[in-house]
C-alpha cells in the first residue's frame, strides 16, 4: 500500500531548507542545497527515520508534471463528480508538489505530530491542497472533498461539499465513513442540512 501524502501549491515559492530547520531540528537535507533543496529526511528523538520530503516544481518535462499528470489520472471516475472537476482545474495552477513519503511501521503518536508540524507550516506558508494516498483530497481549507478512501475505513472526516455554482458551501460537516448513507451522500456531492441551532449559532 502506497504511503504517500502530497501538498500542492499555486505558488513558486521555496521555503529555505534553514527556515524549515527552525521547525524542526529533526530533518537532514538530503538532495540540493539549502536554498533549492530537493529531498530532506525526517527523524524522530530516537534518529529512526519517518519519513523523506521530496520537492518538485511543475513544468514541462518535469517530475512534478509526470506527477500531476498521475494523479490526474487516478482521480477519473471518482466522486463527487463536480469535486473531481474542481479538481482538474486547480491542478492547472498548481506551481510545485511536496511529496512525504511515509513510513508508518516507524510512527507513533509523536510522529504525526512531527510530520503534521512540518506540513502544516509548508501549508500556511504556500497555500494549496492536500492530497494522501488511500484517502482521497482536502481543499485549501483542509476539508475532505473526493473519495478515495480505503476500504474497511471508520471514524469520521470533516467534509465539504461544492454548491450549484461550483463554490464550496459555507460550512462543514462530519463524515462517517463507515456509513453507506453518508458515504453515498457524499459521493453525489449532497451536503447534510443543517438544523435550526447549527444555522443560528453557525456549529
């Protein structure tokens, strides 16, 4: 099973292999230097290794177009259908790809904390999507919105959903994804109405 989870930006920006080192102190530049650094290793207090960060511009002939073009690929036939073409069309501005490659016999509670530290500042910093093998993809607000989601998957992700104008409605919800109902919702892009309290008090 691939463990991969991918940031992908709009923007051109590199942050400095120096700056992400104030985030962590855990990481080992691997590949590049530290101003266009191309591959870091990510440890934990004990040096075992969690992961490597792999960056990649998008441009012609590159490995982040290939890339691109891959997961272009994989999204076909998958639901919500209006969220696959969202989809499509920010993949055309997308500028650069940060790949984590992941190993998760080497993960503990600690571990996403490390990792999450790490993506989260990439992106608060840059800006762009989130896309996790065997999961699927969260838009730039970090809520779920295609299903690709492994199979015998529980617990709940916090979901949104695109309106008639192809804009994301003004709240979120909480998908079950143990819930054929839910989940087949999800599918045909149908958000749940909101009750009385969650559209007076915005919960």
């Amino acid at each position: 099973m691939s463990n991969k989870t991918r940031l992908l930006t709009p923007s051109e920006k590199i942050i400095p292999f120096s700056t992400l080192k104030k985030v962590s102190d855990r990481i080992k530049l691997v590949s590049g230097t530290e101003d266009l650094w191309e591959k870091i290793e990510i440890y934990d207090g004990h040096g075992i290794l969690l992961a490597t960060l792999e960056y990649a511009a998008v441009n012609p002939e590159s490995s982040g177009s290939a890339t691109l073009k891959e997961l272009d690929r994989t999204i076909q036939n998958k639901f919500p259908v209006n969220a696959r073409q969202w989809l499509k069309n920010y993949f055309t501005s997308v500028k650069a790809i940060y790949t984590f490659n992941l190993y998760p016999d080497s993960m503990n509670k600690n571990s996403w904390l490390i990792l999450g530290g790490i993506q989260n500042f990439l992106k608060d910093s840059l800006g762009g999507i989130i896309q996790a093998d065997n999961e699927g993809y969260y838009n730039e607000a970090g809520l779920y919105i295609l299903w690709q989601m492994y199979e015998g998957a529980t617990g709940n992700a916090t979901a949104a959903s695109l309106d008639d104008k192809g804009e994301w409605v003004p709240y979120s919800y909480s998908l079950k994804l143990d819930d054929k109902k839910s989940v087949d919702l999800f599918k045909q892009g149908i958000a749940p109405k909101r009750g009385f309290f969650s559209r007076v008090f915005g919960i």
